[in-house]
C-alpha cells in the first residue's frame, strides 16, 4: 500500500508545483497520471523518490515515511523504486552494459563499484535483463549509437537491476515514435503483471492511458483534478478529457499496433 | 532605416541649414548635434579633434629642439613639406567639410551621407602610416641585403655537420720600430716542414698622422713574405700577432689576405705591416710576428656543436611544455570547481567564492605567458623553471575556465538517474558526471598541451629557457645558419604537435 498525504511543493522562485495532493495505491497496480506541461506530474513522479524534496505532506509506503527518510535509509528506499525518464537520462558515452549494471549501485559495495567492478551474477542479471527487453546483442554498442527505443529499453533494464517493487515512469514515450510507444509500455505492463511491480506513469495520449491504465488520476496547476477507475477512464469522453486538459486540448490517436516479438 | 527615417520626420533639426553649417564651422560637429545629430556630431568632432592632435604630435617630433608652437611649424614645414602641407591641407577640408555636413543635415528630409566619413578614415589612414613608420621603398630596397642572412636561416643544414680542422702554422719574427741592436734572425728552415721568412725583419707599422686637420694614412713598411713546404694548392691565410698577444687575420682593402700556395707548397705575398693595436705608452723592444696559416677539414662528418645545442633543448622545451601541462591540470581542476556555476550556486557564501576565482582566472588568463616569465624569471631566475612557472599560471587559468564550463555544461539527466537508484553521492559522481566530463577534459588538456609547447619555444626569449634561449643567443651573434636550425625545429615540432593533438582529440570526442 503506498499512501500520499497532504503533498505540497513549493519551489524555491515562488513556483506552486503541487498543492495538497492526496492519493493512495494499491500494490500491483498501474497509475497513469495525466494533465498538461506544468501541471506537476513530473514533480510529484520525483517527490515520490525524493529525486525533489517536498515542502510538505507525507508519503508512506508499506509503513515508512518516505518524506521523513535519512539518507541512508533514502537510499534503501530508492534502490526498490525503479526511474524511467522521458530523455531516457542515459550516460551516452558509456556503453549499454555498464549504464545496465548503474541500476545495481545500490545493492553493491560502494567502493569497488568506483573501480567499475561488479560481480559476476550482477553481470549475468545484467545481461538477462537486457534479453528481457530484446536488446541483448546491443550490450557493448555506445548509448548514443542506440535508436530512441533502443535507448528506453536500456533504461526499463536498468531499472530491472534494481529488482524493484514500484517504477515511476516519467513520460517514458513521450520522446518516442506512437509505434514504439506501445513496445514500451507493454514492456512495463508485463513487468506490472507478471511480477507485480507497482507502476506509476505519467502519459500524454488519452488511447495510452485507456489501454494501460488500471488508475488515474489527473493534475491541473498542481491539484487533483480528475480520479477514475479502469472503466471509468475507457468510458472517458472528450468533454471530460478537456475539463482536464483545458479548451485547447485535442485528442490525438495512437494508432495501437499488434503485440511485439 | 524606416524607424530611424520617421524619427527623423518627427524630428526636425532645431536650426536653419545655414546656421548649422556656421555652428559647425566654429565647433566642429555643433551644426549636426543642432540638427539632432549629436551621435554624428560628436563622431565627427572627436575625430577631428584626434586627427590634429595625432598631427600636432608628428609635427613637434619633427621640430623637437623649437620653443613655441610657431617655430615648431616652420622648422617642420621646413624639413618634410611633402607630408605637412597635404595632411594640413586635407585637415583643413575635413573641417570645411563637417560645416558643409552641418549644412545638409539640418535640411529637412536628408539623410545622412557617410563621404564625410571616408574622408575621416583617409586621414587617420594617412597619418597611421606615417605613425607606424611603413616604408614601402625600404622593404624592397633592403631586401637584397638580407638575402645572405634569410638563405642562411631558411637552408641552416650546412651547420648541421662539421669536420675536425687542423692548423698548419709558421711565422718569422718583425721587429718594430727598426733600431740599431740587430733585428730577430729569421726562423731555421728545416726541410719538410712549413717555414716563413719576411723581408725586410724590421720596419713601421701603418698609422694615421693628423696634417693640417686632416687625418692621413702613412702605410707601414711593405714587407715580402716567402712561404715554403707548405700543402700545395691550399689557401694559406696571413695573420698578424702583436706583442701583446692580439691576433688578427691580416686585411688588404678590407679583404681578408689569403693565397694560394703553388705545386711546391711556396707562396710569396707582399703586405703592409698593420695598425697598432698596443697602448701607444708600451715601451721598448716590440717584436711583431707575421704567420701562415693553412686550415685543413680532417677526420670524418660528424654534428655540429650548434645542431647538439638545438636538439637539446628542444627536447628542454617539449618537456618544459609537458610539465607546465601537467602541472596546470593538477591545479587547474580544482580550480574549475570552484570556478564553475552550477555547483556553486548553493549559498551566497561559495556564489561569492565562484565570483573571486572566476574574476582571477580572468585577470591571470588576460596577462600573456611571456610576462608571467619575465615575473618568475625574477623570483627563481632564468631557466627552463621560470617558463615551467609561467606557463602553469597561464594554463591553470585557461585550463580553469575550460574545465569550469564543461562543468556547467554538463547533462544533468544521468546524475538524477543514477541517483534514483539508490546510489551514493561518490557513486553519483563516477557513474554520472566523469563519463561526461572525461570528453572535454581530454580535449582541452591536449589542445593546452599543444599551446604550452608551442609557447615553450618562444618562452627563452625572455629567458623562459627552452630552444627560444637560443635562439636569441644565435641571432644576436649573427650566426643566422644555427638560428635557422633552431627555427627549423620550432616549426617541425609545432606542426607535429598540431597534427598529433588534432588526431588525439578527433579520437577521443
């Protein structure tokens, strides 16, 4: 069970990035968070990891203040939660294995990964993740040789190594063809399937959000604008769409492809 | 222009035409500020003002002894007319000029023609060349002259090599001035072996006798010198040693005397007896010695002292460049922290420290290398050291701000991600920021490396050390062949460096 209480965040410049956002989440399930640029998705994605420190309010996961966390105890917590960033934030000269094998620094021994030393199973889990997400044989290519897509499945395995109970996902395809959209998100509805990670997703395209989500929730100007259901979403209608979105908004379609691989 | 043409519309001059050109006629430039033109007015105005100011300078240099503006003029007038009265004359139409400018402008809905500016940058251009002392006619008269010395420097590899040399001597005894006791016998001949013998043994050694005002050249004795059992065919020079221990090849008509010995090894010259070289007080007996040389290349080729110099301290300067390098980079990353923005901005404390490094390195980086030699060459002296220092001060600075900015530059997407895996700050760091930094990093100390070395070949010539050092020694004692190998190397090794460093860098980005 993962709780937010009260979240607020202000920002250094005077900037209201959340204003008193409550919600909860049940293990295993898929979030979407939907609104516009600004609204605070990405924010509220980072306070959850503390990536941002919030102005206040409480986020309890399984009992821990996660808000409240020293940062020993932090780093516990973060290793357990997996990133995925619209700009992949990849290190784009290092090569695939090693940008991987990042995601398990929270697990290893801090000084002889300083030397890039990992042990052998970290290696293997490394490569397994990789074939997970069909990209095995990129392994030793640079990043920045790496297609968009290519590059977000490196991210997805990176947070597999840090064999993780929840990923936030922050616009992972916003950067990304409509096509490989799909190859993206299966990868992590299959992850919150099988393995009953909890995800939470920050989206743009109203079709992703019905075919992926099994909870949403939408930000304006930092608020809660908008809860629903499963079915509530897929029954969603344009006018609500923009009630969320504001007048301007138009429901662009994502053509949805057949399942990959 | 469609802005500035209503502004003007909307702007009418403040004065009639013929009162602006007065205006101007008085204070140059007052017309067009009247006919609100004060940028154009005050352009002109202090280029006029400049112009007769640079001119005033020429003329009193040209009449540097005159008291008072008048004489000055006069004297001037008098030694160079052909450069005072046209620059007087085209100072005077300038100033006409801005008054008939003056006029125009203040004429509603004209607009501002730019031949008064022209006129302008002629005069200054005039007056720079005759400031900076160009002299068309002398660079192609001279330029003959130089040939010897620039073929020299150009095609130095006749110094490059050098052969041992062997000196065949004999001389015979002259005494001088003639006296009663008898002269010094000549030498014994002994067959084989190289022997000269003068005729007469005695005699007056040329000087220079003052008679009615007038200095007049009284040739010494005229003395016949006979050589034999010398190499035959070889060119013997004549040198002169006085008493004293001076020795000098002889001249005649300001050519060194040398002859070339016949198939027996003989030769016969007849000389003057030279100046003296003695203090006129020496007293008595002086026996002069007239000698025969013949210098003979033994042995096989071998490199000269010069090239052995050269190669020296080359190698001296490519590491006197190396060690500035590392040195700077060692410094200089620290430095770059401190220097760099985006992790300073955390309290006013390290923005204030941010501002003072950034303000340093500015002021350390805008004084050139060569003055930060001469500064160290006070502190430990001249030597490679003093160009080791003043190379490093100038690369932390340059080094510094590089490195800062690539700092600044960096992405910061990787450092969140790597810290969302639950990864310590040293982690963070690792994982995140060296894999971008280690790019520019590589890129700019290569590209100062290739700086200092460059600059390490011109550092001697203020005593920095280095192939620079000697260079200036060479030049100075006119030896233009070992200055030519010197320059040679300085631009071997510079083009290497530049190909080496641009094919390193091109891997490494």
């Amino acid at each position: 069970m993962f709780q937010i209480k009260n979240l607020t965040k202000i920002y250094d410049d005077g900037t209201v990035a959340l204003r008193d956002v409550s919600f909860e989440v049940a293990d295993g399930e898929f979030l979407v968070i939907i609104g516009l640029s600004g609204s605070g998705k990405s924010t509220l994605l980072r306070c959850i990891n503390r990536l941002i420190d919030p102005t206040g309010g409480q986020i309890i996961w399984d009992g821990v203040d996660i808000s409240a966390a020293e940062p020993a105890q932090l780093r516990q917590i973060r290793r357990q939660i997996g990133m995925i960033f619209q700009h992949f934030n990849l290190v784009k000269r290092s090569n695939v294995l090693t940008n991987v094998l990042s995601g398990r620094l929270g697990y290893v021994n801090p000084w002889s990964s300083l030397l890039h030393r990992f042990p052998a199973e970290d290696r293997e889990m490394a490569m397994a993740a990789l074939k997970r997400v069909g990209i095995a044989d990129q392994a030793h290519k640079r990043v920045d040789e790496l297609s968009g897509g290519q590059q977000q499945r490196v991210g997805i395995a990176r947070a597999l190594m840090q064999q993780p109970r929840m990923i936030l996902a922050d616009e992972p395809v916003a950067s990304l063809d409509p096509v490989l959209a799909h190859s993206i998100l299966e990868h992590l509805e299959r992850l919150n399937q099988e393995e009953k990670i909890t995800v939470l997703c920050s989206l743009h395209y109203l079709d992703l959000v019905q075919r992926y989500a099994t909870r949403v929730i939408g930000l304006r100007d930092g608020q809660i604008v908008y809860r629903g259901s499963r079915e509530e979403i897929r029954a969603m209608t344009d006018r609500e769409f923009k009630d969320i979105y504001g007048e301007e908004a138009v429901r662009v379609s994502v053509v949805p492809q057949g399942r990959e691989e | 222009m469609a802005t500035r043409t209503t502004k003007r519309e909307l702007q009418p001059s403040l004065v009639s035409p013929p009162v602006a050109g007065i205006a101007s006629l008085f204070i140059p430039g007052l017309g067009q500020a009247l006919a609100r033109q004060v940028q154009r007015g005050l352009t002109l105005f202090g280029s006029l003002l400049t112009l007769v100011g640079l001119f005033a300078w020429q003329v009193s240099l040209l009449a540097t002894r005159e008291q008072g503006i008048d004489a000055k003029f006069v004297k001037a007038l008098d030694r160079r007319p052909a450069f005072v009265i046209p620059i007087l004359a085209l100072i005077v139409i300038l100033w006409l000029w801005i008054a008939w400018d003056a006029y125009r402008q203040a004429q509603p809905g004209q607009r501002g023609g730019l031949s008064v500016f022209a006129l302008v940058l002629a005069l200054f251009f005039i007056l720079g060349w005759k400031i900076s002392e160009i002299n068309l006619y002398k660079l192609a008269t001279e330029l003959s002259d130089a040939k010897g010395p620039l073929s020299r420097v150009l095609w130095p590899w006749e110094a490059a090599v050098t052969r041992d040399v062997e000196t065949t001597v004999a001389g015979a005894d002259i005494l001088s001035p003639c006296d009663d006791l008898p002269p010094p016998s000549p030498p014994v001949e002994t067959p084989g072996e190289p022997y000269v013998v003068a005729d007469p043994t005695c005699g007056d050694l040329s000087q220079q006798v003052e008679e009615g005002g007038v200095l007049k050249t009284v040739p010494g004795t005229l003395l016949t010198v006979v050589g034999r059992g010398f190499e035959p065919n070889t060119e013997t020079q004549i040198w002169w040693s006085d008493p004293i221990g001076n020795k000098f090849q002889m001249r005649q008509e300001g050519r060194y005397l040398a002859i070339m010995t016949d198939d027996e090894g003989a030769f016969q010259i007849e000389i003057h007896m030279p100046y003296r070289l003695i203090p006129p007080s020496s007293e008595g007996r002086q026996v002069h010695r007239v000698e025969a040389r013949q210098v003979s290349s033994v042995g096989d080729l071998k490199f000269s002292d010069a090239l052995k110099h050269n190669v020296e301290k080359m190698v001296e300067t490519i590491v006197l460049g190396m060690m500035a390098t590392l040195f700077g980079i060692i410094f200089s990353v620290p430095v770059s922290f401190l220097a760099a923005r985006n992790l300073m901005s955390g309290s006013p404390l390290t923005m204030a420290l941010y501002y003072i490094t950034r303000t340093l390195l500015n002021i350390v980086r805008s004084i050139e290398p060569l003055i930060w030699a001469i500064l160290a060459g006070v502190i430990v002296g001249l030597g490679p050291f003093a160009g080791v220092i003043a190379l490093t001060v100038h690369s932390i600075a340059a080094l510094g701000k590089l490195y800062s900015e690539s700092i600044e530059s960096i992405d910061p997407g990787p450092i969140e991600a790597i810290q969302a895996t639950g990864a310590t700050r040293l982690q963070t760091i690792m994982y995140a920021v060296v894999p971008q930094m280690i790019p520019p990093f590589v890129s700019f100390s290569i590209y100062r490396w290739d700086i200092n070395v460059r600059m390490s070949t011109v550092i001697g010539l203020v005593g920095g050390g280095g192939i620079g050092f000697l260079l200036t020694q060479y030049i100075r004692l006119l030896d233009y062949r070992s200055a030519g190998i010197a320059v040679w190397f300085i631009a071997i090794t510079v083009a290497t460096l530049d190909y080496v460093s641009a094919e390193i860098r091109q891997r490494f980005v």
